[in-house]
C-alpha cells in the first residue's frame, strides 16, 4: 500500500506540473532575480519527494559518463563561474540551473517510472497541448489584436495565434511537439478522434503564421512521411496529407491586414536576427581564449535595456549554433555535437517520431533558439522522458 501511495503522489505531482505547464506564460512570476515559473516550484517538489532516487540516478549517471562528457560538464561549469566571477552577472548561472534542473528531472523521470506511468504522463502531455492550441484558436477568433500586450513588455502581434505562450513561434512548436506525440498513439486512439485532433492542431499551426515553425513542421512531416512509408503506416501518412492540405489551406484563406507580422515575404526580422546575431560572433573575434573555450553558457555580450531582463530575448543569440559557439567555443562545441548525435541515433532507435519532432525543434532553434525557451523546454525533456527503456538498460 504505502508503494501505491508513493506511485500515485509522484503521478499526481507530475499531472500538476503539467498543468502549470498549460498555463504558459501566464505561470510567469516577477523575481528580484528576473521570472519564475510555478511549473519550476512543482519540479523542486517532485525532486524533493523522489530526492533518495535523485541522488542515486545522479551518482549512476556521472559513473556511466564518457572522459569527454566529465571535460564538457568541467568546461560548462567552469565558464559559467568564470562569467559570473568577472562581470557579477548572475543571470548565466540561474539560466544554467535552470537547465540542469529540468533535464535532472526529465533524467529521474526516465529511469524511476514504468513505462505505463510513462505512457499516463505522455498521454497528459497530450492533453496539455491540445488545450494550448485551443486557447491559441479562441485568442486568434475572439482577441486577434494583442498589440496591447506590448505595455506589459510582450511582441505586440495581431491576427496571429499566440495562445498562452504570448508569441506564435514558441507556441507552434509547442503544438507540433503535441502533434508528434498525438500520432504516437495512432494504432491506439480511434481513426475520427485521431483526423479530428489533428486537423485542430494544423489549424493553430496555421494560424500562427510562423514561418520558422512552418519550415520546421515540413522537415519533420518530410521525414515522418518517409519512415511512414517504409513502415506502410498508411494512417499516419494519410494524417501528415490531412495536416499538410489544412495548413496550407488555412494559411491561404485567414485574413492577413496591414501589419509585418502576417506577411510572409517579411525581411525585416531576417535581417534583425542576422544583425543581432553577429554581435554574438564579434563579441570571440580578437580573443582566442574565447574563441577556443567560449564566454560561458548562457553568457551575453551585451547588457539588457529593459527591466525586466528575462523577457530580453536579445540576451541569447537566435541561432543555435552561434549560441554554443558564444557560450562553449570551439572546444565545447566540438565535445557537445557528437554527444547530440549519438543521442539522437539512440532516440530514433527508441522511437523514430520522437526523433524527428526533436529534428523539428533543432531547425526551429536555428531562428529562436527555442531549446532553452522554459516552457518548450519543458515539453521536449519530458516527452523524452516518457520514452520507454531500452531491454539492455532495464
């Protein structure tokens, strides 16, 4: 009995962070330090509980860690410290605290539950996104104009579908992330309850008008299409045709009045990020020390203007690339790539969808740097984390 209270309390403390995690943005809180998320104080919790579970797959985890992996997490900490040490800015240490706290989560969450608890806390994910893009839809037919949002220190867009998430691309690819995990259940959920959800979720897509989140949903239908067929999935082929005809669709027939945001041949925020981004890689130019080891993660060259400096987007680079350059250097970024591309060959073994969903979200970063976005980040360490264990690691 006292196990089956201990299941169900983890179960229940992980449908509340999922909860949280519905209300977006809206779970924002104002800190000395810069925000919160009530999703973060409900991950404390669950570590708290889990903290005997935590410890060990932590100890287990740095033992099973590659020579090359010790020098990373050493270069990481090291940079940060050092950042931290010489400007007396401690926004690069939050931020990467903030990181570890939720892939140490997402990492306890993996190796402590049964693949059924993993599967209800998948299935919770699901219904966690469905919601947000239903609030994305309601806001988009019923409060288009959120220019308002501007007041309070928000992008101030109109006609675009932003949900709770208050920015269209964070919020599409939070909806795709909920599309892939919808069609992880296609042999499972009913045919006309699967083309009814996904027609919903195209349609919020869609309606975002987010061209980095429409180039990423093309890479992964691309690739998911081509795994369909080679697996003869016809039911999930025939769902990524019914999401492509409904996007574009959309897409062609929602109103587009005057403003940069809808238009789609816009240039301006290219320009901007390229700009922006420059910065960023200027910032190494005549220092080899930084060239080679970096800034530190999450570092900024730049002081923000605003007063809230976590609603500074300007503080990262939007590409991903440039963004481990500034952060790890040459060295770090050397160490880290391979480890992403093992994992990722590991993940798609596991579960192919999941796979190039995550592919989605690395096309994404190239333009928002969306990895590290809370919210999203959230999402995808815990999709992973609902993945089930492969027989050798049982």
């Amino acid at each position: 009995m006292k196990i089956i209270r201990q299941h169900s309390r983890e179960l229940l403390i992980l449908g509340l962070l999922v909860f949280t995690l519905t209300l977006g943005q809206l779970q924002r809180l104002p800190v000395p330090w810069g925000a919160q998320y009530v999703h973060e104080l409900v991950l404390f919790f669950f570590l708290f509980v889990k903290r005997q579970a935590y410890v060990r797959v932590l100890m287990q985890a740095w033992k099973k860690t590659a020579r090359s992996g010790r020098i990373l997490v050493a270069l990481t900490i090291g940079g940060v410290l050092l950042h931290w040490c010489t400007s007396g800015e401690s926004r690069a240490v939050l931020l990467t605290m903030r990181a570890f706290l939720y892939s140490s989560t997402a990492l306890v969450v993996y190796q402590t539950l049964a693949n059924r608890r993993k599967q209800v806390l998948r299935l919770c994910l699901l219904a966690s996104g469905v919601a947000m893009a239903v609030t994305g839809i309601l806001q988009y037919l019923f409060l288009p104009d959120v220019r308002f949002l501007s007041l309070f220190g928000w992008d101030d867009h109109y006609f675009r579908a932003i949900g709770s998430m208050l920015d269209p691309n964070y919020l599409g690819i939070v909806v795709l992330l909920t599309l892939a995990n919808l069609w992880t259940w296609s042999n499972k959920l009913p045919p006309k309850l699967l083309g009814g959800v996904t027609i919903l979720l195209s349609l919020t897509l869609a309606a975002t008008l987010s061209r980095a989140t429409f180039l990423t949903t093309g890479g992964f239908f691309g690739l998911q299409f081509l795994q369909s067929r080679r697996a003869k999935a016809k039911l999930l082929n025939l769902q990524i045709i019914i999401a492509t005809v409904v996007i574009i669709c959309t897409v062609i027939v929602i109103p587009k009045p005057t403003g940069e945001g809808v238009d789609l041949l816009r240039t301006s925020s290219i320009v901007s990020r390229i700009t922006h981004d420059q910065v960023f890689l200027q910032s190494h130019t005549f220092d080899p020390i930084k060239i080679l080891f970096g800034n530190g993660i999450f570092s900024s060259p730049r002081q923000s203007s605003e007063t809230d400096s976590s609603r500074d987007h300007g503080l990262q680079a939007n590409n991903f690339f440039v963004f481990l350059y500034q952060g790890l250097g040459l060295v770090g970024s050397a160490l880290l790539i391979p480890f992403l591309i093992r994992g990722g060959r590991a993940i798609h073994q596991n579960e192919p969808i999941i796979a190039f969903v995550l592919v989605g979200i690395f096309i994404h970063a190239q333009f928002n740097n969306s990895f590290f976005e809370p919210i999203v980040f959230s999402y995808w360490v815990l999709t992973l984390a609902t993945l089930a264990k492969p027989k050798a690691e049982k």
